[in-house]
C-alpha cells in the first residue's frame, strides 16, 4: 500500500502526480457549481444584515493536563469540530470545521475560535491549552482531517508551535487525528529571559492561531480552523481606565477583526478549488465568519485589531463614508506588537495574509446614525498577487466595502489615549549587524510548485541551523517574477533592515516596528535582522499564501544551542 508521504515524494517531479494524489485523497470541489462552470458566483448576499460576531474568551478548566507547568498556569480545552453556521441571512447553513471552548454549547458558539487574552511580563499567566480533535472521520469534500494546532506569532517551545508533520526525529508527534488531542504549553516567557536579558521591547499584542497540517493549511484553514489570541501586559493593561498604563481602548471598544473571502454554492455549502495551486480567492468577503456584516459603534475612539485570515488575497484597506470620503486614523501597531510611537493621520494600509494592523478610530466625529465602512479598494484578480508594487499598489478610488459601523448616541465618556509614545527600542547596533551571519533565500516556481533555493519542502532534514542566541540576517528574494509571497518565520519576530537595497517605510522600519510576516512583491528583496533566542529545536519558515505553501514553498530551520 502507497502511503500519504509515498504519494507527495513520487509527486514532487510531476505535478500530474500531486493531481493524482489530491484527487486519491477526494479533495474536493474544484470551486465549480453543479453546472460545472468555472465561472459559478456564490449566491446573491447584500450587505449589512447581519450583525458582526464576537466570540467569547475560553474558560479556565483547571489543571487536567498532562504537561507540567506553573502553578499559576490557566488551562483550557477546545474542541475541533464540524458545525453548521449561518454565515449570511439569506444563505441556507454552512458546514464548517472551527474551534470552540469546552464551556460554549455548539449553539452559542460562533464560526471563529474563541479569543484569548492573555497577560506576559510582571503578572504573566502560563496557560495550557488542550486541542481535541472531533473532527468527522468520514467528512466529505476538501481538507484532511489530520490537525496540528500554529500559535502564529508566539515565542514559546518548539513542542508546542505547531509543526506541520509528525516525523521520528522530532521526538514529539504534533498531528493528531479523530479521537486524539495535543496539550500545548505556553509559558509567555520574553524573548532572552533565558541569558537573564529579557526584552520586554519584543512583546507582541495581537496573535492568532490556526491549523498548520502539511499539505493541507489551505483547505483547514478554509474550511474555519482560526481564532485569536490577544496579548497585555504592564504597559498595554487592557483597561483604558488604568493611568499606569497606555490607556488604549479597551474592552467592548477593543475589536479584533479577522478578514476572509470564500465562495459559496447555493445550498450554503464552501466552494473551494482544490488544484488552483496559484492561490484560491474568493467572490464574499466575510468579517469574523460572517458575511459582509454591521457593527453598532458609540461615539468615542475605538481600538480595532485587522488580521488578514484570506488563503491568497491581500487587501488595501480604507475607512470610508457612503460618499466614498477616506478618514484618517492612528495606525499604533503591525503583526510584531506596538509600534514605538503611533503613525498618525494614515489613511489605509496594506495587509497582506497572515499580517495584523491595529488602528485607533474616532468614531466622535460622527453625527448619531453615520454610517461608515471598512473598505477593500486594492485590485487583484487571482492569485499571483495585487497589481502593482509592495510601495504602490493599485488602488481604484472605490472598492468592495466589507464591514459597516453605524454610529449611535450622544457624545460618551471616553478615558482611552492614543499616546506620543507606544512601546519604544532602539534599532539593531552596527555592531550586531556587522556579525551577524547572512543567508539568502530564494522564492521561486518551478514546475508547477513553488521552491525556496530551489527546493520543494522536506521536513526531515533543515535547510539552515542557526546558533541560538546568534545575530543572523536573512535575505528574502523573490525571483518568482510578478507573483506575491507573504514569508512568515516562526518562533522570533523579524527586523527589516532594508527593502530593495533602500530604507524600508516606516511601517516596517527598525526602532518602529517589528514584524513576523514580511511581503515580498515582485521581484523584491528583503534584509531582515533575527535572532533565535531561548529555544532550541525544529521550526519553519514558508509563503502565507496557503496554497503556496501546500504546494511546498515551506523549509524547516533547526535552531542549535549554543556551543
């Protein structure tokens, strides 16, 4: 009998083979309606008739785990499950896959997994977190029930990151199937506390987890395996009342919003085409699992949290009003946590997959019943990417709106800040940098697969072993022409020395802002500053674009302790 990873090695030569082997695997739809036109559009929504959702964070169960952690350590238990979920009000139900908390009963529970929130540095709380796979057996269609749980962003122990493949030499076994379950250990350590040299500078805010199974992150990910994970602290309390802290808005006034398109056929049910290898998009944009919904705002500031969930689409977004008027706000944060001091008076923002922003919005200057929306102007027609470049992208003055606040009430009190400055550090010393170990990686096509240095995935073997605790710069080069590629690195957050040779905007730039998820446009390259602290083991690095990385542009880096 021809096993899983038999099929994928006789593949890697031919992309007929890895057809071959989807289809063995009955992938599922190939994105077509009954007819069997490619050209099948999801059934009429219009916008605005749902409410957005906002799941619940999960409940402390107590300690039933088996890992040993603090005392102080909260624990917790989410299901993996299939679930049927109105994603729009004229759309008959949806079969999802999604995580919910053990304490939310399938009815109350939403499409997105529950949001944590958690606290590192003085007062920080360990958790545990058990995932139990109830995903069905015989389910039908695209995705493979086989699930490794990603804490996308997280600094933590290698055992529990997320490692897409169970291979000998692990020692762990990190997929887990129907019937099973995996206990992850997150310590919310800081990076360097291990040397005695915690930087607290490199604390994140907003995190999300997601399926992160070989071959398949696509199609789990589709199909519903995401949710939040929310990071406070000292400085960023979570409590705008607190005068020790940032005073950013918080609670109800603090909104994590994660952005998705999908297509769907007309029984409800997720089209998906499982041999578009270029990237799948699709023609409904959904917020928080729900189809182009409304959100009732009070009339103060508001933090709102952006996390681009999309398999291949990549979005320019604005604030808008139902005249297609732009609004500025305060942009105060990317995927690597706060900025140093806010970006004030931006008026939209790129945001490729994977990548988080966060911005203040005054929604003050309003009259009661305003309507304004989040809005997509950013074009792109398939998965290649965007047009234009990473610096200008082609944005039309009006594009799909994918989320509506409606302003209500009069004037509110509002103690929240938008303060000078944020969570300040220097950039990288010329020293660091001049030994600092430079390695080039090279993301390409050939074959119909996508290749780093030429090389389709192996997740036995690493491509490069870092020393921990060394400086090291990475080159990221895309050669793969007019395509996009989204490079996430697990484990440390990156930052940006150089783009194309130049100074990087300053979204991006060091000593303003770190960052787990670099965006490489046509034909550009990145300079990056990392360094692996703390733990040693296996990681990876890959494309975000979920279809690129099922199709192999993902390579596995062995961190080495210190000799």
């Amino acid at each position: 009998m021809v096993t899983r990873r038999r099929l994928i090695q006789i593949g890697i030569s031919s992309i007929g083979t890895l057809t071959l082997f989807y289809t063995n695997y009955n992938f599922g739809s190939k994105g077509k309606g009954s007819s069997g036109d490619d050209n099948i559009s999801s059934p009429a929504t219009p916008p605005f008739k749902d409410a957005l959702p906002l799941p619940f964070p999960p409940t402390d169960v107590g300690n039933q785990h088996q890992l040993d952690v603090p005392a102080n350590a909260k624990h917790f238990e989410i299901i993996e499950e299939q679930a049927m979920i109105k994603m729009h009000r004229d759309l008959p139900e949806t079969s999802i896959w999604r995580y919910r908390d053990t304490n939310v009963d399938s009815i109350t529970a939403t499409a997105l997994g529950p949001t944590f929130m958690v606290k590192m540095g003085e007062d920080k709380q360990p958790i545990c977190v058990r995932f139990n796979n109830q995903l069905p057996i015989d389910h039908k269609g695209f995705g493979l029930t086989h699930t490794t749980v990603h804490f996308h962003g997280g600094h933590i122990e290698s055992r529990s990151d997320g490692f897409p493949e169970n291979i000998d030499n692990l020692g762990f076994h990190p997929v887990f199937e129907h019937g099973g379950f995996f206990d992850y250990r997150y310590d919310m350590e800081d990076p360097g506390y291990s040397t005695g040299e915690a930087h607290t500078f490199d604390r994140p805010s907003t995190l999300w987890y997601h399926d992160h199974f070989f071959d398949f992150t696509g199609p789990n990910v589709y199909r519903g395996l995401v949710g939040f994970f929310l990071i406070f602290d000292e400085l960023d309390t979570g409590d705008e009342n607190d005068t020790s802290g940032l005073q950013l808005p918080s609670g109800e006034f603090d909104l994590p919003l994660v952005f998705q398109d999908k297509q769907f056929a007309r029984d409800g049910s997720l089209l998906y085409n499982s041999f578009d290898h270029n990237g799948f998009l699709g023609d409904k944009f959904l917020v928080n699992g729900m189809v182009q919904p409304f959100h009732r705002v009070q009339r103060r500031k508001y933090r709102i949290r952006f996390l681009n969930g999309s398999n291949a689409r990549f979005y320019q977004l604005f604030i808008t009003d139902k005249d297609r008027n732009t609004y500025p706000f305060d942009l105060i944060a990317t995927d690597g946590g706060l900025f140093s001091s806010p970006i004030r008076g931006r008026e939209s923002m790129l945001l490729g997959m994977a990548e988080r922003r966060e911005i203040i919005f005054d929604f003050s200057q309003f009259e009661a019943g305003t309507a304004i929306f989040v809005e997509n102007r950013l074009r792109q027609e398939d998965g290649r990417g965007p047009k234009g470049d990473f610096l200008r992208p082609d944005t039309p003055n009006k594009g799909p709106r994918l989320l509506k606040f409606i302003v209500e009430g009069g004037k509110v009190e509002d103690n929240s800040l938008v303060p000078n400055s944020l969570r300040p550090f220097e950039p990288i010393s010329k020293a660091e940098l001049k030994r600092a170990k430079v390695s080039e990686f090279e993301f390409d096509k050939k074959q119909g697969a996508w290749t780093i240095n030429g090389k389709l995935a192996d997740l036995s073997r690493p491509m490069v072993s870092p020393m921990m605790n060394q400086p090291a710069i990475w080159r990221f080069i895309n050669k793969s022409g007019g395509w996009w590629h989204p490079i996430h690195v697990h484990l440390e957050l990156m930052r940006v020395i150089s783009r194309n040779g130049k100074r990087p905007p300053l979204e991006e730039r060091d000593g303003m802002a770190r960052k787990d998820t670099i965006i490489l446009g046509p034909n550009d390259e990145v300079e990056v500053f990392i360094k692996f602290r703390d733990y040693p083991g296996p990681w990876v690095f890959h494309c975000h674009n979920l279809e690129h990385e099922d199709m192999r542009m993902m390579a596995r880096f062995d961190v080495k302790p210190e000799e």
